[in-house]
C-alpha cells in the first residue's frame, strides 16, 4: 500500500527502510535515495480509481453522463 508523502505512514515506512538500508552497509546518503526510490515503485501498486459504482460519485455528476 502506497501513502502520500508526508504522511505519518509515509514518514514511518521510510524510516524503517532507510534503516535497513544502512545495515545492510549503505551509506547514510545512500540510504535516502534507496528508501525514496523504493517507496516511489510503490505508487505504480496504488489503486488507480474507486472500486463501486458509489465510490465513482452521484450519477449525474460522473463525466460519462454529462454532456
């Protein structure tokens, strides 16, 4: 699951992996842009749209049914 930057979750996750960065013998710096990196490949996993037909809104304001 994917979180917007500067979320508390955000913060968290990229704490932990630029940790486990810098044990695995990465550099402090190193571990920054590896942690950013990674959590960046996570948003091409995040939902792309809603799931139900309520989470697309009210039906006359849905961009198929104005016009």
């Amino acid at each position: 699951m994917s979180w917007p930057p500067g979320s508390k979750n955000y913060d968290t996750r990229r704490a932990r992996l630029r940790k486990d960065a810098e044990r695995s013998g990465i550099s402090d710096q190193d571990a920054n842009t590896v942690a950013d990196e990674e959590l960046q490949e996570g948003e091409e996993r995040r939902s792309r749209g809603p799931r139900t037909e309520r989470g697309r809104g009210p039906k006359g304001e849905r961009p198929e049914n104005t016009g």
